[in-house]
C-alpha cells in the first residue's frame, strides 16, 4: 500500500462518528490496520462483525498501545476520563486526536494530559452526522465533500497536525483551521441552538393536551424535517449543553429576543414586520441553497 498515511489507528467509540472514519479510512487505503475499543461491548462486537475495525481491544491497553494515531470519538463529557485511561498505554510520540462537537473544554482538558504523555495533541471537529448512533449507524460516505475542523493552538505539533489533516483528506473532508472559541461560538449559533430548538418543539407540541389524541399523529413533513435532530443520542447532547454553556446560553438569549419580537408581531397584527421577518429569512436560507455565484 503505497499511499499510506499511518499504520495502525486505534478508534476510541465505535459509533457513528468513529465507525464512520473507520469505514472511510479503510476504504481510501490510508492506513493498515484500524483496532478499535468501547466501552459498550455489543457494539464494539458488532463494529468487528461488520468489519468496520479490524481488531476489537481485546482491552482498552491491547487496542491503543501500538497505535501511530488514536481518534477519541466518545461524547464529549467522557472525554478527559478516556483520554487519561488511553495516554496511559500509548507510544511516546504518537498522536491522540478527537471529533468532540465542544472545543474550548475538550482543548483545555486533554491537551496538557498528552503533553504531560509524550504525546501529540490535535483537536479536531468533523461538521457531519446523522441522528442516529452506534456501529450500526455508521456509513463510510459520511465524510464526503463536508468540513472538518482542526483547532491547533500554539503547542500543536505541525507535523502531528499535517497527518491528522491527511486523514480528513483522504474520508473526503476539507479540513478548516480555526481557534476553539470562534470554534464553539460558531457550532453554538449553527448546530447546538437548532438541536436545542427542535428538542423543545418535540416536548412542547407532545405536551399540547387540549384534545385526547396525540396530535404528533398529524404530524406530516414540515414538521418531521424540522425536528428530525430531536431523535439524536441525549447523553451526546446534555454533555454539548453543559460544555458548551456560555456561547449556547448566548445564542438561545438572541433567539428568544427574536420570538419575542415575532410574539409581539403577531399579537399586534403588524403585517408589515411580519411580511419583512419572514422575507428576510427567506432570502437568508434560500442563500444557503442557491449561494451567489458572483460571491465565489
Ligand atoms: N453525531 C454527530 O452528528 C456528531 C458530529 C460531529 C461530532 N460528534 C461528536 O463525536 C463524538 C461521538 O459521537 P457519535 O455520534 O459517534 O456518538 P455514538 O453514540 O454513535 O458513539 C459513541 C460511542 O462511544 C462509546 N462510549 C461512550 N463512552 C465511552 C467510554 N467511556 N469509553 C469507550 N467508549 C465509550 C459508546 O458506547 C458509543 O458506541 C461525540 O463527542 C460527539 O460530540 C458527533
């Protein structure tokens, strides 16, 4: 195999995200030999059966010490625990890296504990999932032509942060450098307000009690699209929640301003405002769709 970037990998959570890299690394070619460890043994089963790794633990040590790289893909809040048990049994030298949807806390945490290792840090935040988890879910296209953010800091190890980068390479990603807060700011505004939104529609509209029936029977595809997220693993997104706390508390304060307004709208009956709301969102997500060839 000319085109190997590293040997072995040891995936650290081998659900969605880490099963899903592992799908996409063995099938680009770019590493040897993927071993893999979780702490949920059916699955770490069923991630072997389905060949998405090639060797499960047999423990956390046997599945770690040989590894060139280790990817930490377990939620978030379960991060510093993992990665003292993992730093403990890896090579001095070798690199530990991470796809935690939090940044500032993760960085703060784990980087002085692979310093303190010999070990080469380097954050990292694939922008792409799905609201299922586990093995099961995982699928090796879930990288193609998406982002992946790599949060170097000023101890990041440049050659440590070359080879991370060629691994979301070769899954498909473009790889985007960023410092963790605009980090979390940005994913805050993005991805943990609309999850906190559509958990809070599901709960709300399931606790309309005017009428006997369960009216999420009625529910038809707007509804459906817009809450689909709210079906994503609760301990991943009570961990988001608590680490990312400052900037998320920010942006559900900007949204609730922004009901409030339109609240006030429509008890008035401002036509006019209401008109302007709604076009301007529009114009906004049709961007999104269609971007402005000439920006480009
Ligand atoms: N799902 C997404 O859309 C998404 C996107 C980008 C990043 N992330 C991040 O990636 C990470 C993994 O998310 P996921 O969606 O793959 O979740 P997942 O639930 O599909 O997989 C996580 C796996 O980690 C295992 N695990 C939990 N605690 C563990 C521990 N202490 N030791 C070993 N294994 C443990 C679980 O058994 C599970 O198999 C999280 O940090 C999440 O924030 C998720």
């Amino acid at each position: 195999m000319s085109d190997v970037i590293v040997k072995n990998i040891s995936i650290i959570g081998v659900g969605l995200i880490g099963g899903s890299f592992a799908l996409a690394l063995k099938n680009a070619k770019v590493v040897e030999t993927v071993f893999g460890w979780d702490a949920n043994h059916e699955n770490l089963t069923l991630a072997e059966q389905l060949g998405i790794i090639d060797r499960a633990g047999p423990s956390l040590t046997d599945a770690v010490k040989d590894a060139d790289v280790v990817l930490l893909a377990v939620p978030v809040g379960s991060m510093q625990a993992v990665a003292r048990s993992v730093l403990a049994h890896m090579k001095s030298g070798s690199i530990l890296t991470d796809t935690g949807s939090v940044k500032q806390t993760v960085v703060g945490s784990l980087e002085p504990l692979a310093i303190e290792s010999d070990v080469l840090f380097v954050g990292g935040h694939p922008i792409s999932g799905t609201e299922r988890s586990g093995a099961a879910a995982a699928f090796k296209e879930l990288y193609q032509d998406k982002r992946c953010i790599l949060t170097p800091t000023p101890n990041t190890n440049s050659t440590a942060l070359a080879i991370v980068e060629r691994l979301w390479c070769a899954v498909g990603s473009e790889v985007v450098k960023m410092d963790v807060v605009k980090h979390d700011r940005i994913l805050a505004a993005i991805s943990h307000l609309p999850h906190m939104i559509a958990y809070s529609l599901v709960n709300s509209v399931s606790c309309y009690d005017r009428y006997p029936e369960n009216i999420l029977d009625f529910s038809a595809g707007g509804f459906r699209d817009f809450t689909r997220i709210a079906s994503s693993d609760p301990v991943m997104w009570r961990d988001i929640a608590l680490t990312n706390r400052e900037s998320l508390l920010e942006m559900i304060t900007q949204f609730e301003q922004f009901l409030a307004e339109l609240k006030q709208d429509i008890d008035r009956g401002d036509m006019e405002r209401l008109f302007t709301f709604f076009q301007q969102s529009k114009i906004s997500r049709d961007a999104i769709l269609h971007p402005d060839p000439k920006e480009h």
